[in-house]
C-alpha cells in the first residue's frame, strides 16, 4: 500500500530510527559491505552501521556496528563526524549520523548481515548500491555539506 505524503499537521510517524554509519577510509577509498540475509535493502552494498541501543553514544553505536558487521574494531576517539540526515518516509521517520574512521584495528571481513566488504573509491562504487548511499558519500565526503533532511 502506498504511504502518503508528508503532511506536517498529521501525527508524527509512529517510528523513529537512530542510525550511527561508519565510512571507513584507506586512502582514497571507502569500505561497503554487500548486504545479506537482512530485510532492508538485500543484496545491495552498504555501509556499516546500525540502530543506536539503549545506553550507547551515536559512535559507540557506529562502532559496536562495524565490529559486528565487517569485523574491525575502532576507538571512539578515532571517529569523526561528518554529517547527518534526517528522513520521513510514511510512518518511519528517523535521523542517520555518519562518522568516519581511517584507524581500525583487524582486516574487514563479512561477519554478519553481509556476505561481501570491499575497498572502492568514490567513482568506482559497485552496484546494486543501497539507493541513498552514493549521493551521502559524496555530500559528506566531498561536498563538505554536513546535515540533509528529506521529508517524504
């Protein structure tokens, strides 16, 4: 069923993610992991993170996510932030916060929800890519630009 548009006089979306990203960096490349056994965007490559849970800063989160996922381990002092977004999109509704990192300890692996990682620059990323993903990199990497919202 198609979710309506944003209206701002309606009731607020009855979800709200909080989403800490990791963009880990080797030079002039990043880290994506193809995503695999998961709900939300299968098969396509991403970048590690994850729900912030109770009790964890939004680079712990960041962190806890990457370690979980591709296997590397960071320091929160290693993580610098760089941008965010906020999105409503029917009933779900949330904010992603995206750091990034170029001192980890352990070499990248498939761990868990991905089956694939891999180093690609920015004009050679693979596809499928997770729809949003592309246009974030650059924005936050690039651009400098560090806050975007999308309403629906």
């Amino acid at each position: 069923m198609p979710q309506p548009p944003y209206d701002p006089g309606r009731v607020p979306p009855a979800v709200f993610h909080i989403v800490g990203w990791l963009i880990l960096r080797r030079d002039d490349s990043v880290l994506l992991a193809r995503r695999a056994g998961v709900s939300y965007a299968d098969g396509q490559w991403g970048l590690p993170g994850g729900h912030v849970e109770a009790g964890e800063t939004l680079a712990q989160a960041a962190s806890r996510e990457a370690s979980e996922e591709v296997g590397v381990r960071t320091r929160q002092e290693d993580l610098a932030p760089v941008g965010m977004a906020r999105y409503v999109d029917g009933d779900v509704a949330g904010l992603d916060v995206f750091f990034t990192a170029s001192t980890f300890s352990g070499e990248p692996r498939p761990v868990s929800e991905c089956d694939q990682v891999g180093w690609f620059g920015l004009d050679a990323l693979p596809e499928p890519m997770v729809g949003w993903v592309p246009a974030s990199l650059r924005r936050y990497l690039v651009d400098g630009i560090w806050f975007d919202e999308s309403l629906g």
